[in-house]
C-alpha cells in the first residue's frame, strides 16, 4: 500500500471511530435518519461524474458530501440486485439470483434460519422504516409489513408533491426510508430536449441517429431526475432534516441499451454513489472524491453502521466509513436468468481489469429478451441486429452480436475503458488473466455461488407457465416434456 493511500485510509479509520463511538453513546433520538434515494436503470450520467449535462441538485449533493467515483453494483439487473442490498451479499450466496424468482409458492425461495433484512434489522432497532414507491422487487418470501412501517404508493416511484412517510413516525424517532425514483424509465423531456447531436456515444455502439436518439431519451430522463431529486431535498429542508439526515444517492444498474443493463460491463455495473451528511461531516467530509473500487452491496452495511447496528456475520459487505475500513482488491458481478433467458456470467473488476467469464458459451450475448421487437424507446436493438448482418459494424462494435461468445474475456482499463478489445488471448496480459480467474474461482467456492447447482424445477416450470414458447434454452427441454400444456398453445 503507498503511503498516500494508508494515510487516507487512516484518516477515515481515526474519524470514523469518534464518529461509531459517539453514535453508540448518543440515545436513539439523537441517531442519523437515513434515507435511500433510489434509482432504476440508470448510469452515472451526472455532471459531477464529468458528463456534459446540467444536474444542479446532484451535483450540489456532491459538493455536500462524498462522490465515490467507481462503485459497481452487484448484479445488472433489478430484482437481483435489490435482493442482494436486502441481504448485504451476492445474489448467490443465498440462491436470490434469477430474476423474478420466488413468484409463487411451488418455487418459494426462503432466507436461511437467521438471516434478516436490512429495512427488519433498522426497524428492531427503533428506526421508523418506508419504502416510498412500493416496488418490493426481491427474490425471496418477503413480509413488507414486518419490515416496514409503511409502504407505497405501489409501484408509483416518488413525485414532487408527494406525501412523504417520514412524517408519520413517532416524535424524535429516526427513520430509515427507501425512495424509489423512475430514472432511466422515465420520458423524454418535452421542453428543453437533450440535443442527439450533443451525445458522445461508447466506441462499443455505432454512431447512428437511433443510438443518439436512445442516449439523448437517457440524458433526459437524467435531468428530470435531478429534478426529483431537487424536490425531495427541498422537501428534507422544509421538515428541517436535512442535517441529520444521511442522504445515500444510488442506481440498481445501467441504463436499458443492449450492452449495458443484463450484462457485466461497465455499462451494467458502474453506478453512481454519493453520500451527504452534514451533521457528520467529520465522517463525510464536503466535496470529497474516492477513487477506489467499492461495491454497491457497501451501502448496505454502511447503514447499519450509521444507524449503531451491528453488522451481521453472513453479509458481505463493509461500512464505507468504518473503523476497520480496508479498500476492496476487486469487486464481483453476476448475471443470470434475465426473464425467460437462461445465462451465466460472472466478473471480476480490479482497479485496471475487467475480466468476464461466460460459462454458457452456446449462445449468442443478444440471445432473445423483452426488448427485442417492440420499436419505440427499443428501435436501437432492430437497428444494431440489422447493422451486423450488413457488415456496418467495427471489430469493436460487432462481436457482440455474434452467434457465439468466448468462455473468457479480459479488458484493460488504462487503454480499453469502454471494454471493447478482448485481451484474454494477448500473451502479455496471461498473469493478469491467471490472476483473475484464480480470483473468481475462490470467490465461488468461498461463497458456494448457486447458480452452479442451476434452476429447480419449480422456478423453471413458473417461468414457463408465464413466457411460454419464449422459453428456447435447453435447460427447459425436460420442463417443456413434462408439462406441454404450459407453451405448446402459445
């Protein structure tokens, strides 16, 4: 470790401990509230993060707070990724990793005798707990009402104007509340829109009017946000919380284009992450940039610390502030079943590489989704599949689209940021590739990734019973045989 970096490290470490200390000794009405400003399908498109777009609520946040400048989280796809900050740990190590899972009693997914969730764990501790926006989204058997005091509106997200929850907790108790926000699922702007000549699009898309459209529809949906964002802050002053009230602002993963979100790239896991705090500005000092790796599943365990909660044994995350606080090696990504699309892909992100491993190598990465076919906001997937078959694509747009993948994938970051050269051939990359295939072979092990184990075979047959004849993996051949009636009429 360099010496700059130790000192940082501890500098967090000397203040983070008066902080942890100060909070324990404090009664609970004097503990932070703390409050989730949570997005859907978003990427750092902020200002702040060195976008050119004006978002003047975020960026003021950050100048309030901490920015932290790679976060990656766990899983590019929603409810996996939800179900992983519930737990403070991968989707996997609890069998939470197939997308929409756990829909019906037959394939009910349970949480292990002890394990509780982090809106059950602030709510015992005396934290009034909410879910604004009501989407409970988790791959699991989940009892809102013993995790929080309030939910909903369902499915509404937030909207200036809105009634907020904080509001009805008991005099002088903190409150824990998640605010869901629309993000990148949000509409184009119909006064002020982003200019599509503006964009800069990733050298993995083709400079075409579709793909500028799609980005431009995703700037827009960026500043409405921002705006959200403003409003709900406004709505903090106006109670007179904002100073002791920890506002974490995150995304579940990427914005919605072809090679971003369900997929483990930079697109589908880097997010946005920053933390204000004023009444703990010795913990969260203003303006401040951290450079290094953290995972998104931090968040988790750094509320748990705020709150004066002991973090407990089977969660897998770390307080970004705490006194024992050691910057990650590397962070781990997983994708698996999106819908009715049956994959397998893990990652391992360090501070240069992005190593990617496809254990599913039969088929293609655009293998069949909900957005294929539906024109509008998703005319960009036509438009990319048509390209290939013309030969209109790059070496470093068009392997994408090939009928098959390679088992491993290796991209460097000091040459390659929108991971678009597959180094994992190169001779001179071979121990950076040994190295991150020993790390994720470890990490399976050490946390018994359950995807090696595949899907049951009720959680097949309700994935069957729902798509249907989309359902063309292999892996349903024996479902399919056993219960024809399920997609034979479709």
């Amino acid at each position: 470790m360099s010496i700059r970096r130790f000192s940082i490290v501890a500098i967090l470490a000397i203040a983070s401990l008066f902080v942890t200390h100060a909070l324990a000794a404090k009664p609970a009405t004097t503990r932070p509230n703390i409050l989730w400003i949570h997005v859907e399908d978003m990427n750092p498109l902020l200002g702040c993060y060195g976008v050119d777009i004006k978002t003047p609520a975020l960026d003021r946040l950050a100048r309030q707070g901490v920015l932290f400048e790679r976060c990656y989280t766990p899983t590019p796809v929603c409810s996996s990724c939800r179900s992983s900050l519930m737990v403070g740990a991968s989707a996997t190590t609890f069998g939470l990793h197939n997308h929409r899972s756990s829909r019906s009693a037959a394939a009910a997914i349970h949480l292990p005798q002890g394990v509780k969730t982090l809106p059950r764990l602030m709510r015992d501790a005396g934290y009034y707990t909410f879910n604004h926006g009501g989407k409970i989204d988790f791959n699991f058997v989940f009892k809102a009402a013993e995790a929080f005091n309030t939910v909903g509106p369902r499915r509404g997200f937030y909207r200036p104007g809105q009634k907020l929850a904080w509001r009805n907790r008991k005099p002088g108790q903190p409150f824990f509340g998640m605010v869901q926000l629309v993000g990148g699922k949000g509409r184009r702007l119909k006064q002020n829109p982003t200019n599509p000549a503006d964009i800069k699009l990733p050298a993995y898309y083709p400079d075409h009017p579709v793909l500028r459209e799609f980005f431009a529809y995703q700037y827009d949906c960026a500043r409405t946000m921002d705006a959200q964002v403003a409003a709900l802050l406004a709505e903090l002053d106006q109670d007179g919380l904002s100073d002791n009230t920890v506002v974490i602002f995150h995304t579940d993963h990427g914005m919605r284009c072809l090679r971003d979100k369900q997929f483990c790239y930079d697109g589908g896991l880097h997010v946005p992450l920053i933390v204000r705090w004023p009444a703990g500005k010795k913990l969260v000092p203003p303006g401040t940039r951290r450079k290094e790796i953290v995972a998104d599943l931090d968040v988790t365990a750094t509320t748990l610390a705020l709150a004066g909660v002991k973090i407990p044994k089977y969660m897998e995350c770390r307080s970004l502030f705490g006194p024992d606080y050691k910057p990650r090696d590397f962070v781990v990504g997983v994708r698996d079943r999106c819908d009715f699309t049956i994959d397998r892909i893990r990652t391992i992100r360090t501070d240069r590489y992005r190593y990617v491993r496809n254990f599913l190598t039969d088929r293609p990465y655009t293998q069949p989704t909900y957005k294929d076919g539906k024109g509008g906001v998703f005319a960009y997937v036509d438009v990319l599949k048509t390209l290939y078959r013309e030969g209109k694509l790059n070496d470093r747009q068009g392997w994408f689209m090939a009928r098959h993948r390679p088992s491993e994938e290796l991209y460097d970051h000091t040459t390659d940021p929108d991971e678009t050269v597959n180094l994992a051939a190169d001779p001179k990359h071979a121990n950076a590739l040994a190295r991150h295939r020993a790390l994720l072979k470890i990490w399976i092990k050490q946390t018994d990734d359950k995807a090696q184990y595949g899907e049951s075979e009720a959680g097949l047959k309700d994935v069957l019973k729902r798509w249907g004849a989309k359902c063309v993996n292999p892996e349903y051949d024996a479902v399919k045989k056993k219960y024809p009636e399920l997609w034979r009429n479709e």
